[in-house]
C-alpha cells in the first residue's frame, strides 16, 4: 500500500529497486543503504534520517567527510542518545539530531540529497518527496528489506550550461519554476571570496545536473546546486585574456577587461582548459578523464547538438564526445554562438555561418560592427552583435542584428544601457521579442526581424552588472523583476548582483556571488535564492519547558565577571578591574573544540558569523563558558583549573558565547530558539522558538533554520533581549524580542522588515561622503544605545518594544555619552568593499583603543591594554606570553583577576600571576 501511495502522489518519482535484507547481515540492517551511499564514492551532498532506531547509519555517513546528517525522532530520549553516540566519535555537527513529531518535515523544498525513513511517525509520503531535490534518494524501511525511489527532475526547471546560458549566447532561462524570491534556500562559501579582492573581477557560474561549478581565480569549485554542499575543488589553471571595448573618441581611453575561457557543463563532464589543453573533468569527482587536444591562445567553449567547440587563435574545432576531430576551420574567431544548426562566429571586419555538423561555410558578411563587437546572441533565426564600452560613459554600446539564413544586414541600434558602471550592452530573446535595457529605466522589446520597437516598460535597479532574464522575468542587478508579459514590477532588495557578474537563473532558484559593497545593507556569499511561502505558521509550541524550569538560583554580579561577550551591555571589551602585579604565566589548558579538516571542515570554516571553533569566553561565578560553534556545544569550564564541570548540545550552532545573568546561561543557536540553562548543571530551565516556525536551509553544510539566534543575547534586569533573521528583506524579515530570564516569557516582540534606505545605489549620508551602506548590518548583535536596545541602526525601547529606525545613526552612545562606531566589533559580515575583517578594538569610558590586522584580540584593564596577535603571543605591558596558537577574534578576557583565552586550535588556557 506504501509503495502504491506513493506512486500516486508524486508524477516525478519512480521505484528503482527493491534492496531486500540479507538474513546474513541482518545485525546491520543499514547495510544496503551503506552500500549503495558508499559504492560512488565521489557522491555526497545531505542526508535525513527520519526516525533512530540506529545512529549508526548516520555514523558511518558523516565519516566519510561527505555526508552532512541531519536525525530526527519523535522520543527525546533516542535522540539524546544519538547526540552521545555521534559526540563520543568526535562526528556531532557532521551529523546532528533533533527531536521532532510534527506532521510536517522542517525542510526547505528540494533540499535533500537522501532521505532515509527507518520510522515515518505522521509525516505523510508526499511531504517526504517534498523536501527530496531532483536525482535525489528516498529510502524506506519496509518488512524484508528497503523501497528505493529516486525523485526524477520536474518540469519547468533549466540548467545553466554555458556562462550565456547556452551556446546561443542568449542569457534566458527557460526555468518556469522560478519566481520573485522572498528569501534563501542555501548559503555557503565566503561572503567575499579572494577574488573579489580586485573589485571588478571575473568569476562565473554553470549549471548541469544538479551540480553548480564556480571557476574565480585559479580554483574550480563544484557545489550541489540545491543546497550548496561543496562536492570537490581543485585548481584550474585557465587561460586568461584581455578585450578591449568600443573606441568612442580620442578623449577618452577605451574600456577593456580581464576574461578567462569559461567552463561548459554537462551531466557527467565539466569541460574547461587546463593550461594549454581542453580537457573533460568527471563532473562528480573533478578529475581528468580526457585530454581533446593542445590549444594556443584559446577563447571560448561551447557545446552544442553533440560536439565540443573550441575557438583559439589556430581557428575552429569541433569534437565528438569520444574525442574524435570533425572539423576545423583555420580563421580566428573572436566569439562564437550556435543556432539552428550553425555555428556563427566573428572577426575582423567578417560575420561567419558555418554548417555545425560539417564546418561548411554558408555565407560570410563584411561589416563594421564585426570590429567592434565584443559578445553575440543567436534566437528567432537572428544574429546579434553587441558592442560594448565597458566605460562609465554612455557613448559607444548598442547591437546590430543579422538574418541568421544568409547573413542579410537586419537592423542596428545604438543606445546607453541601463547601468551605472562599465556599461554593456546585452540583448535578450524572451517572449517573441529582442529586449535592451536602456538608461533611464526603459526596457523596450523590439521585433527580432525588423527592430521596430513593440512594447516599453519601466525598470528599475541600475548598477554595474548586467541583467539577466528568464522567459517571464527581466531580472535587475538589484533584485528587482519586471514582467515581459505586462512590465509589472516586484523588488527583492536582500542582495545585488557582484560588480559586473548577473545573477545565474537555475534549478528554480536564483543564484549569486560573494559581493563586496557599502550601497546598502546586503546579504553575501554563495547563494540559492528562492520564492518562499509559509506554511506552517504557528506550528508547535514556542515555550518549552525543562527540568530545571522555575528553578535558577540568582545570585549578585560580581565586579570581577565577565558575564557577556565583549564585557558589558555596551560590547565595550574592557573592564574596570586592573591586572594583577605579578609575573603571568599559563595556569592550565584544556581542550574544547576538535576541527574538522576535510570538505565538510573547510565550509564550516567560511561561516561568516562563526570566528573559530570555539567562542571567546564568558566567565561569572567561577564557571567559565564557550560554545564549540560547529558541534552546536555549550561547555562549563571550572574556572580555576579548567576541568569540564557540563556541557550540553542545542539543535544548531551557536556562534558567539552565551550570556550569564541571574544564575542562569543564555544563548542564541542558529535553530532559531533561545536556551536558557542553569548555570551550576547546564541543566535546561526552558526555550524558546524566536523563529517564526521551524523551516530550516541548508547553510555551510548543516541545517540551520531561515531565522538563525545569535549566540550572544543582550541580558538586563532579568530580561534577554534577542535578535532572529538574516535580513529585513528576508524570508519575512528580522525578528527582534524580550523574554524573561526567570520564566521564557514573551514580554514584546517586534518585526523589522525595512532598511530605511531610499538611494540604492551611491547614496551618501546628508553632508558626508560616506555610503549609506558603509557598516550598515542588516542584522547584529544587540547593544545598549543610549538607554535603547539597538540591532545596527534599529532602536527599541527595552520596556515595550517600540521602534526607530536612524539610517544615519553611524554611531551609538555608550558609557557617560562616549561615541563609538557601529561596526566596531564587527559581528558577521563587514559592509563595505573591504574583505577583511575589522581588525579588533576595545573602549571605556574615556578612549578607544584599536589594533592593528595582525592583532586577533584588544582589551582594556583598567589602565592596562593587553593584546593577542596572530602569531600566537598576547602582550601585557612589558611581558609578553606565547601562546601554543593564536588566540580567535575577540579571545581574551579578564576575569577574577586571571586572563582567559580561547585559541583557534579549540583550546582554552588560563593566564595569572606564578
């Protein structure tokens, strides 16, 4: 009945096998699973276990450095259980577990690689295959054995072959699936990758089979493309070079930029140049498994109606995929694009139609716009010429179009494109018209055959990358989308395009790049953006209560705690308390995190707002505490010797130390629930889900939830103020709240949907030359602004939540008036144009101390300044202690007289007087 029930509910999945239970190997009834998971060993990407008779399974996965896990189970206990067994394997985090007993699975669509049902409880077989992505696994455990099903790929959605789509050079989608995006399906990578040190820099995406392939700099990266799960990297060495734009004049130099041959993609090959020869790489391990030939100067790629196509200074090649040479043609092309069954290409003054299958040429056409052009797109039987500034000026773009049957001159057109910077011109074949985007926000469509304008809209969200379309869509490099049918508008503005680099429509998901920028405040990184709707709104409670709930012995601060990151309610990194006369020395060490080193280690490490894989410390009434980020631990250390005294793991990662008030722990988890713990066991008093409803994404290579709860949590007079959300502009915006440490109880919550910001590009604060964007964060750390709670430049009244939002508010006040810098301790990802982090400082009431980009850590004793540098030694006064490793961002305090110190190897070590 199962198995027909499934059949029924879902058109796109088809029964593979069945994988009956060997009586033999009956003690591991995972074995066929393990088998099958295990006999590619290339393959990877996440996998869900719903339900835990055995954690084995999910053991056995995540050693593999491959697989992320993600278990659920309907008894608190099992998943316990399982939490111990993955830990003790030093797995957790690879593999994690949470309790669960809805009737809904808490995935985004089409998130999971392999789902694996060992116990389905209420979850109903069509929201199983909701969350299963395309060429995905579901596996259920059946009576003898395991169903095996595979999701096929649906209907409506496109690839992203070549870097213009296809080898038409017409950069629109076919993808019907995608819409207007509302917020995130997947996050990962760098937010501002090394190539994005040069600014303007030339990075590209393709697509092919559910696997997304990056090539920047000299590394090509392979990532699922529907959860972003780095699947292998590795160097690629392309040929890299330079066009120059069109002459507009003696007084001004003409533009040009850096290119590199792009990579083309299909379902089982990546095909790039490695030096000096075109190559197939196995598109799931990255590896070489064919060499087509040596090449000199090379231009393009393309692949199109089974031959690969080569343009180099030597001329033209085109093979069969076994590597067999079917033609060539020995005149240069400078570009090149196919359509209907010709491949057009042109140089010097020549526009070429060759026959693809044979390389016959079929008409030549001489033409001044052949000199000029520097892209071409081919559809509706029409060949068009772009040409391109690549300068700020307007002068100098516009397209000509040619009969693609004989060459026949069609029409020409010049016009500014609509962009701020390095304009381009880029023509788009969508809805049976020929479309620019010109300055001033026109989008005209024209007849492809005659160029007689048929329809205008308004557009909006000019920048300095190009657009980008689907056959519905015109898409902006602000996130904005206008309507081919009727130029109805919908904005986005969570992200913009990388300077020079559109978005990548795919997969029914809307990829981007890491970006650096100080327009606006801005989500970054590796991204898959995607229309969401809520679903399950209010679903489950949002209190839940522990042992240990009405029960918190409060006792009174001491002056010598540091019992929240970065000191005090103002995130000042100092202290009133001065160091101890005495020599220092090491007390003790003790070892708290243990880094992964494999794919897996190497995402986790690019999570912005993760700095290490242990927290800084926080310390009151002689408990020490940090948070092992990745493995989702809160752990107690004694604070005179350094021996465990608890720890406890939450449902996701905790990126910044917990806050101690009131003989209570408290903390964020990017689970989107706040912990409140007793302070004496780690015991849970409660938590409380800050996020609207349980609907989790794939982000760094674990599920975190759409409304991630920074770990360190703004406590007050028995109040902890919170902070859940990405981005006003995201998934329903930011959500911002006060409970009471005693009880859970919601005292105010607000929602925050809106920067304030009306300039999206270039704006500057009244009088100043500073970008409005410029350390604007779209999401912070929460901090006592002159008797307000403040999140980066939002204001609440701490007693009844009302709102302000200051947009210029560049600064807040802390101590007796004392003005600091927002951005000063730079939690997250930096605003500006800048990739590095801002280097660490610290402030009391009368001065601002800053370090420099070797300094990790700052802080203020009294009169003293003690610092920590990367090379490991942490500076007081006169003497100078080296450390075994560098202490992590923001890794010193001072606590009862002692400094502590938590290092990027995942120590923790403890310095005072001999």
């Amino acid at each position: 009945m199962f198995a027909i029930a499934l059949f029924c509910g879902f058109a796109y999945t088809h029964r593979v096998n069945a994988v009956e239970a060997d009586s033999k190997a009956s003690a591991n009834p995972n074995a066929p699973i393990l088998e099958a998971l295990k006999s590619e060993p290339e393959h990877g990407g996440f996998c869900v276990q719903l339900g835990i008779d055995d954690p084995g399974l999910a053991a056995e996965l995540a050693a593999t450095g491959r697989w992320s896990v993600h278990l659920l189970d309907a008894e608190p206990a099992r998943v316990e259980a399982a939490r111990r067994y993955l830990d003790e394997r030093n797995l957790y985090g690879v593999a994690a577990a949470e309790t669960w007993n809805e009737s809904f699975l808490p995935y985004a669509d089409n998130l999971v690689n392999v789902l694996v049902v060992e116990a389905p409880g209420r979850i109903p077989i069509q929201e199983m295959l909701r969350v299963v992505a395309p060429l995905g696994m579901l596996y259920i455990r059946q009576a003898g054995g395991w169903q095996t099903y595979r999701k096929e790929w649906p209907a409506g959605l496109d690839e992203w072959t070549h870097w213009r789509h296809d080898a038409s050079g017409n950069m629109v989608s076919r993808d019907s699936v995608l819409e207007v995006p509302t917020g995130l399906r997947w996050i990962a990578g760098p937010a501002q990758d090394p190539g994005g040190q040069k600014w303007y820099y030339d990075h590209v995406m393709v697509s092919a089979a559910g696997r997304n392939f990056y090539l920047y700099e000299s590394n090509l990266v392979a990532r699922d493309a529907f959860n972003g799960r780095l699947l292998w990297s590795r160097e690629v060495k392309t040929p890299i070079f330079r066009e120059t734009g069109t002459f507009i004049g003696l007084q001004f130099k003409t533009g040009s930029r850096t290119s590199k041959v792009r990579p083309v993609a299909t379902a089982q090959r990546v095909y790039v140049v490695l030096s000096n020869e075109l190559a197939a790489l196995d598109a799931a391990s990255g590896k070489t498994v064919q060499v087509y030939g040596q090449t000199t100067g090379p231009r393009e790629i393309a692949l199109a109606e089974n031959l690969l196509l080569l343009s180099d200074t030597n001329g033209l090649r085109a093979w069969s995929p076994d590597g067999t040479l079917q033609w060539r043609v020995t005149e240069a092309a400078r570009r090149m694009v196919v359509g209907d069954g010709k491949l057009f290409y042109f140089n010097s003054n020549n526009i070429v139609g060759l026959d693809l299958a044979g390389g016959k040429e079929l008409w030549r056409t001489f033409h001044t716009s052949a000199v000029e052009a520097v892209t071409g797109t081919y559809g509706d039987g029409v060949l068009i010429l772009e040409r391109s500034s690549w300068r700020d000026e307007g002068q100098g773009s516009g397209v000509t179009a040619f009969s693609g049957q004989d060459g026949a001159l069609l029409w020409s057109k010049d016009y500014v494109p609509g962009m701020t910077h390095y304009k381009e011109a880029r023509a788009f074949f969508a809805a049976g018209l020929v479309w620019l985007e010109m300055a001033k926000g026109k989008l005209a469509g024209f007849d492809p055959r005659t160029g007689e304008q048929k329809k205008e809209f308004r557009t909006r969200g000019e920048h300095c990358a190009t657009p980008i379309a689907t056959e519905r869509f015109f898409i902006a490099p602000e996130l904005e989308f206008t309507s081919f049918t009727d130029g109805t508008q919908w904005r986005a503005r969570m992200v913009k395009s990388a300077c020079r680099l559109p978005f990548v429509p795919a997969n029914g998901l809307l990829y981007t790049f890491p970006v650096q920028c100080e327009c606006f405040p801005m989500l970054r990184g590796y991204m898959g953006l995607c229309s969401y709707d809520v679903k399950f709104a209010g679903a489950g409670v949002r209190l839940q209560q522990g042992p240990a709930f009405g029960r918190l012995e409060s006792r009174a601060p001491s002056q010598t705690d540091w019992p929240i990151y970065r000191h005090d309610m103002f995130r000042s990194g100092s202290t009133p308390q001065p160091l101890p006369h005495a020599p220092l020395k090491i007390l003790w060490q003790t070892t708290v995190g243990r880094p992964q080193t494999n794919l897996i280690g190497m995402e986790w490490a690019d999570h912005p707002y993760a700095r290490g894989d242990v927290t800084p410390p926080v310390c009151a009434q002689n408990t020490l505490v940090v948070a092992e980020t990745h493995r989702h631990r809160v752990v107690a250390l004694d604070a005179d010797t350094g021996a465990v005294k608890w720890n406890f793991i939450a449902g996701g990662r905790v990126d910044t130390p917990p806050s101690i008030t009131a003989g209570a722990c408290v903390f964020g988890a990017h689970d989107g629930y706040i912990y409140c713990l007793r302070l004496e066991d780690g015991q849970l008093a409660w938590r409380f889900r800050a996020a609207p409803e349980e609907a989790r994404i794939a982000v760094h290579a674990q599920m975190e939830s759409r409304w991630p709860v920074a770990g360190s949590l703004l406590a007050l007079d028995g109040i902890v103020y919170y902070a859940a959300g990405r981005h006003p502009a995201s998934d329903g915006g930011v959500k911002v709240g006060a409970l009471e440490v005693a009880s859970g109880r919601l005292v105010w919550e607000q929602t925050v949907t809106n920067t304030g910001v009306r300039g999206w590009y270039g704006a500057v604060l009244t009088g100043t030359p500073q970008k409005i964007g410029y350390d604007y964060e779209p999401v912070d750390l929460l901090v006592m602004d002159d008797g307000r709670v403040a999140m980066s430049r939002w204001q609440f009244d701490p007693k009844t939540g009302r709102s302000q939002l200051s947009v210029a508010s560049t600064n807040y006040l802390a101590f007796q008036g004392l003005i600091v810098p927002r951005g000063i301790w730079g939690y997250g990802i930096r605003q500006t144009k800048k990739v590095q982090s801002r280097p660490p400082a610290a402030f009391d009431a009368t001065r601002i101390v800053y370090g420099s980009n070797q300094v990790t850590a700052v802080l203020l004793a009294s009169t003293n300044v003690v610092v920590a540098d990367a090379k490991g030694h942490v500076s007081v006064n006169s003497q100078s202690i080296q450390l075994e490793s560098p202490a992590v961002h923001d890794g010193l305090i001072l606590a009862r007289g002692r400094l502590y110190v938590t290092m990027r190897n995942g120590r923790v070590c403890c310095i005072g007087a001999e």
